[in-house]
C-alpha cells in the first residue's frame, strides 16, 4: 500500500524531522533527488540547457540547488525568477558560484525545464507573472519534457482539483510523502511519472488517501483450500437487470462469477437469460425465492417499476453485506428508502457515478472529490465507491482510497454492473466493505486495460471477459 497526506501534515513533519537535522539537510537532499531525475531525462548533461522557473518558496530553493548541481555537470544553467528580491538566497548563489545564470525571459533553445514556482504551500488559481510563466510554457513548440518539483505549479494540493491553467509535468519528483494531488483528481494526470525522493520524512498523522497495490489485492483474496465447499466460499446474491435491461444481468452475473465466491444466485426478471448463458448460476424471478445469501448486488439495470422498488426494499432488510447500484442509488433520492438504509447495520456499499451522486447528496461531487465522498459515506452509514478515471473508496470513519487502475477503457455502458457484480462476490467470499471495495476497484481497471490492450475500443462484456485474466491466482 502506498499512502498521501496532507499539505499541513508534511508540514506538520518537515519541522519535526528538521528540528534533529542540521540546518539545509532537507533541502539539500530533495535537491540531490532533483538533479539525479533531471540527469537521467537528459540524454547527455555536459553542455544540456536547462531553465528553472524558479517561484519564492522552498521549491524554488530546491530548484535552485539542483540547477547548481547540473552546473557542476557542464550544463547550461539559466534561472527565471518569479521575484528576484525574494529567492531563496542560498539557493541563488550556490547557483551563480556554480556557473548557473538569471535571465529574464524563456530562452530561444531549452532541453528540460524545472517547474520550481509552487510547492504544497501554494493556493488558489496561478495568477501574476507564474501564470505568464505557464502560458509561455505552454506555447512552446517543440516542448521539451518538463519536471515538477514536489507537484506540478496551479494544481490543488490537498484536492487534486485544477482551477485554472496549471503546469502539465512529463515528471513529478516529489519529496517524503506522496501528496493527494498526484493521485486523485484532475490534478493527477499533470504529475506525468510520479518519481518519490526519500528524505526521511515520516508523518504521524494518518494518510488522507491511501492506495492499493497489486501485492495488497493479492493479499487479500480469498482462495479455496482442501475444506472449501461451494457455500462455505460464499453465496452472492444479483438483484439486477428487468426486462427493459436483461444486459445489465448478465454483466452483473459475469462479474460476479468472476469473483471468489463459491455460488450465484440470481433473481430478477431476466431469470430465463442468465440460467441459459450462466448454467451454473441459480436462478429465480423474485428476491423472496432466492435462499440464503451472503450479499446482495443490487440495482443495475432493475428500472424504476413497483417491483423494483418492492425487490430493493427486500434487500434493504436483508441482514447480509449489500451493493447498491444505478437505480437502487436513484429510488434512495426521493428519501423514502434512507431511513431503510441508515438503519441498516450490516454493512452497505453504494457505488454512483457522478450524476447519481449529484441526485443522491444535492450536489456534484465538486472540487474535493475526495472530501464529497467522506460526507456522503457519513451521511449513508455507508462505504462510498465514487466511480471515474480516479475511482475513491470512502468509508464513514473517514479512511479514503484512490484506485491507481483506471483506465478511459471503463467509460462505456455496462461497466459499472461488471464492477457490482464483482464487488458482491468479493463480500460474499467475507473481504470486509473498504478492502471489497478497494479490489472490486483495482481489478476493475486492470480487466479494462487488459480487454483495451488487446481489442482496442471496448464493450463492457469485454470487461467481464477479462475478469477471470487479472483476478489473483
């Protein structure tokens, strides 16, 4: 698992650590970090012309002493300070003693530039002469690769969100911590390669995002042993699909059977369809008829009729783990169900896009994805999966994760009852709602890329196909 804090929280631990460091230690070693990634994205240093856009923060210092660094190296070295009174001073001159040069304006042949201007202190949209700056930047033809120092200049840190124009990075080298804005959000594609410098920062507080890693998935699973039997591995119950959407049953199906629950069973109108393309599931029309069920996977595709209200109040008293999808999230708006769901005390996962969550909370998710996701998990007594290129798992007790697998692949109909089905499997099988949730998530996205590296443009069934191809063996 790797993990992201706060702005305030890498403060919080930079003035701990250097209060047992001599002075510049820290600093000295981002820099060293810098100037090793710089050398490397330079295909020869010795004579390379580097610029750094250099801001009035500790950023600029860490450019700074990294422009040094490569003046050492034989680099052509040229700062554009954002105000010349206010530039880290040591920086500054480490850089003139070692050849480096100001100037004033972009110069005519660059070979790398050095996003230097804000750092995790920086607020608000890019304004004065660092937003001329990126709107040079931007105009360049041909573009040489860029790095950003600790996270690209204009993006929010905390949220990932982006404002305004903002740095578009090739690299991130960021310094201790990973920071939220190089994860989640808009921000996230501006990071590029996000290369972590180690400098012995360690927060003690928690993370605000973490996020998974193929070893945790494979950790988690849950796999049969010689005692294992079909009931004891889990029962998935799917109440999805109608017969406007008998597709959406058998992609929650297909998901599902993906997943490592030992039996599914289905109940919903398009019984007839699922028994004939999914032999072994079990199948029957109503929810009342299905048995005994670990979980429910509920909503995809089950329209808005009196049945299908009648089918998702059924779900709600069931005293098992439950998903609720599509238009079970649409029938909880009016607020005739929440009193259901907020009394519910197994556990509950709620899985919109963005404009369920909009119906469902008031509002769009807004520029704190993150934050928006937290408020409804609270409010729902429920784990939150707010599905986009960023999915974010958000539990009531304020833990949060980002799934690093999602791919432009998943943006197509039918998708997301993939993901229900998977996800109702993976709590039947007994995996706790975050860490369901967290996988269903990350195995999502990697059938998405899977089905996309070797079909190209994509359906949803292509999804499920590649399910069976990425779970943990």
């Amino acid at each position: 698992m790797r993990a992201a804090w706060r702005a305030a929280d890498v403060r919080a631990a930079e003035k701990i650590l250097m209060a047992t460091l001599p002075p510049g230690t820290l600093m000295a070693r981002a820099a060293a970090g810098l100037a090793r990634r710089c050398g490397l994205t330079l295909s020869k240093v010795y004579a390379a012309r580097v610029l750094l856009l250099v801001g009035t923060g500790d950023n600029g210092g860490d450019a700074l002493y990294a422009g040094a660094a490569l003046a050492r190296r034989g680099a052509v070295v040229s700062a554009l300070l954002l105000d010349e009174r206010r530039a880290h001073v040591d920086g500054l001159s480490a850089l003139l003693a070692a050849g480096g040069r100001v100037v004033t304006e972009f110069p005519a042949a660059v070979d790398l530039i050095v996003d230097g201007l804000l750092g995790i202190g920086g607020a608000g949209p890019l304004r004065g002469p660092a937003l001329d700056f990126v709107g040079q930047l931007d105009a360049l033809s041909p573009r040489p690769p860029v790095i950003a120092v600790d996270v690209p200049s204009g993006v929010s840190v905390d949220t990932g969100d982006v404002a305004g124009p903002a740095v578009r990075a090739d690299v991130t080298v960021t310094f201790g911590v990973l920071k939220p804005a190089l994860v989640v959000g808009p921000a996230a594609p501006y990071a590029g390669q996000v290369e972590l410098v180690d400098i012995g920062l360690r927060p003690a507080a928690d993370p605000a995002l973490r996020i998974a890693e193929a070893e945790d998935i494979d950790e988690w699973w849950l796999h049969p042993n010689q005692s294992s039997d079909k009931y004891s591995r889990g029962v998935v119950g799917l109440a999805t699909g109608s017969p406007a959407y008998p597709g959406a049953a058998l992609l929650s199906t297909a998901g599902a059977l993906a997943g490592p629950a030992g039996m599914v069973r289905y109940a919903g109108p398009a019984y007839s369809v699922v028994a004939t393309l999914h032999p072994s599931v079990v199948v029957t029309p109503k929810v009342s008829g299905a048995g005994r069920v670990q979980a429910w996977t509920c909503g995809s595709g089950i329209s808005d009729d009196q049945r299908a209200h009648d089918e998702v109040r059924a779900v709600l008293a069931a005293p098992v783990p439950i998903v609720l999808d599509a238009d079970a999230i649409t029938m909880m708006v009016d607020g005739t169900l929440a009193p259901a769901l907020r009394a519910r005390t197994a556990p509950t996962v709620l899985t919109p896009h963005d404009g369920e969550f909009k119906r469902l909370a008031g509002a769009a998710p807004g520029e704190d994805r993150v934050g928006a996701a937290l408020n409804l998990a609270a409010w729902t007594r429920s784990v939150v999966l707010l599905k986009g290129d960023r999915t974010i798992i958000a539990a009531p007790d304020g833990e949060a994760w980002v799934n690093p697998t999602g791919t432009p692949a998943l943006a197509t109909a039918g998708s997301g009852d993939v993901l229900g089905g998977l996800l109702g499997s993976l709590l039947a099988a007994g995996l706790p709602p975050v860490r369901a949730a967290v996988a269903a998530a990350y195995l999502h996205g990697l059938a998405g890329r899977e089905a996309a590296a070797t079909r190209g443009s994509i359906t949803s069934a292509d999804i499920a196909a590649a399910l069976p191809y990425v779970v943990p063996r």
